[in-house]
C-alpha cells in the first residue's frame, strides 16, 4: 500500500475514533487543546499559509467531534494560538504545548487531540516530517508515546 494510501486510511480510522468518542470530547481544555495542536501542526514549518488555514477552518466546520462547539470560538482560538506562534515561535510553542498538556489527565482527550492533530497534518495529503515532529512532541506534553500513533 503507497504510503499516502495508509495515512489516508490512518486518518479515516482516527477520524471514526473521534466521533465514536464525541460524547465525551466537550470540555474546555479539550476545545483549547485541539486548536491549540491545530496551531502547532500549522505553524510547524515555521509559517502559517491561507491553505494551512483554510483547512483548519474547513475541520472546525465539518468535523463532528469539533462540533460541540461554536465554530466562532473555535476559529478564534485558534487565530489566537497561531499568533503567538507566528511572532515568537519558540515562545509561543512553549505555550501551545503547555495548553496542550492541560488534557494530560483524560486519556481519551489526550488521544483526540493528538488524532485531530494528525488529521490536520494529512488533510493536504503530505503528512511531512516537521508535521509529524510536532504532533510528537504533543505527545510527549500529553503523556502518550508517540509510537502509539507511528511517530
């Protein structure tokens, strides 16, 4: 199987987890980690272009899980932590993965977060490495190993 064929069916299978677990995904740390992880994987080559963007507003509106919430806030939010880390990266990445970290105690929240932000890494069918390099070290801030997700 080529290799964006088992991310798509990777990411197929994380995205049918999430709704299976929408129920319980409604809390405020969950909804400030997922954009938060959303901003990280973003900005994870060092700037944030309007297709990046645009598919994190695409997620926020068609995606069941992040439906819990008012897609204003969540948009929001996320413009909130993607500027921060546009103007000081490294401070501002600090402070994506403390507020990531704040799911550490629900392992299901933790686990949704990191396939939200595994999910935004493929949507535009390039899962590259800084991507992934990111979504590891949320892994870390969540107290899950990252070869649970192939990282």
């Amino acid at each position: 199987m080529a290799l964006w064929d088992k991310l798509k069916d990777s990411a197929q299978t994380m995205q049918t987890q999430l709704q299976a677990k929408k129920t319980e995904l409604k809390s405020g740390a969950f909804r400030d980690a997922s954009m938060a992880m959303c901003a990280l994987v973003a900005a994870a080559d060092g700037s944030v272009d309007p297709a990046e963007r645009q598919r994190v507003s695409s997620l926020i509106t068609s995606n069941d899980v992040l439906r819990n919430f008012p897609a204003d806030e969540l948009q929001r939010r996320f413009d909130e932590y993607v500027g921060q880390l546009t103007r000081d990266f490294a401070m501002g990445k600090v402070g994506v993965l403390q507020t990531i970290g704040k799911v550490n105690k629900k392992p299901t929240e933790a686990r949704a977060v990191i396939q939200i932000g595994i999910v935004i890494g493929g949507a535009d069918g390039n899962f590259d490495t800084t991507e992934q390099g990111a979504v590891r070290e949320a892994c870390f801030a969540v107290g899950i190993d990252p070869s649970e997700f192939d990282l």
